[in-house]
C-alpha cells in the first residue's frame, strides 16, 4: 500500500508540473508558481511516506523533510531549499501579488523539476 501510494504521489507530482507548464504558457504565472509548489508538494511527502513518515500539514512536510531526509537521509540542502523557496512563493501567488516579490531569474518551475528529480533519483538510491 504504501509503495502504490509513493508512486501515486510521484505521478502527481509529474501532473502538477505539466500544468504549472500550461499554466505558464497561457500566461497565468501566479498559478503556474501555486502548481509548480505542489508538485514539489508531492515529491516531498512520497520521499517521506517511503521511510515510514507522513505529516498533516504543509508546515509539517517541510519541516519532517528536513529532518528525515535531508539531515537523516542524505538529501542535497540546497536542493532541499527549493521546497521552502516553492512554499513562501506558493503562498505569495495565492495571497498576494507575485510579480512584486518573483525574482526575474528565478524560474518556479524548473526548481520544482530539479527538486522532483532530486527526489526520483533519492527514491531510487534508498529503496
């Protein structure tokens, strides 16, 4: 059950990328960021729910990541860093007004691809 439920969460991720891509191109970029998060989101838990951790709260995962798979589990901090960076955008893009605080060089969408296949290939390291 739980190796059918990374998986799923890991295909959720791949989905939320290609509609933060979508999204992008339309040119709803707030929406694209709240996407590109998610499927961050979602790598985050699968990585998590493989060594037995599961947590209720965005704060939560964060915070369980760091501690289980970044210090405990061997995980790149500064790839780790994108879902914190993902986060605080998320709840910019969704609370308040992204193109004043979104740094032209930073690109949601790639940092959540990196951190996704970060996660794959830790995933793959580990099982």
């Amino acid at each position: 059950m739980t190796k059918d439920r990374g998986e799923a969460l890991i295909a959720r991720s791949d989905t939320e990328l290609l509609a933060a891509r979508h999204l992008e191109e339309a040119g709803f970029s707030a929406q694209a960021t709240s996407r590109a998060y998610y499927a961050a989101f979602y790598a985050a838990e699968a990585a998590l729910l493989s060594i037995g951790e599961t947590r209720s709260k965005h704060s939560g995962v964060l915070s369980a990541f760091g501690l289980f798979v970044v210090k405990q589990g061997g995980f790149d901090p500064k790839l780790a860093a994108e879902l914190r960076r993902l986060f605080e955008l998320r709840s910019i893009a969704d609370y308040m007004m992204l193109e004043d605080v979104e740094p032209d060089d930073y690109d949601p969408i790639d940092a959540a691809r990196r951190f996704l296949d970060g996660v794959k290939s830790w995933l793959r390291a580990n099982s």
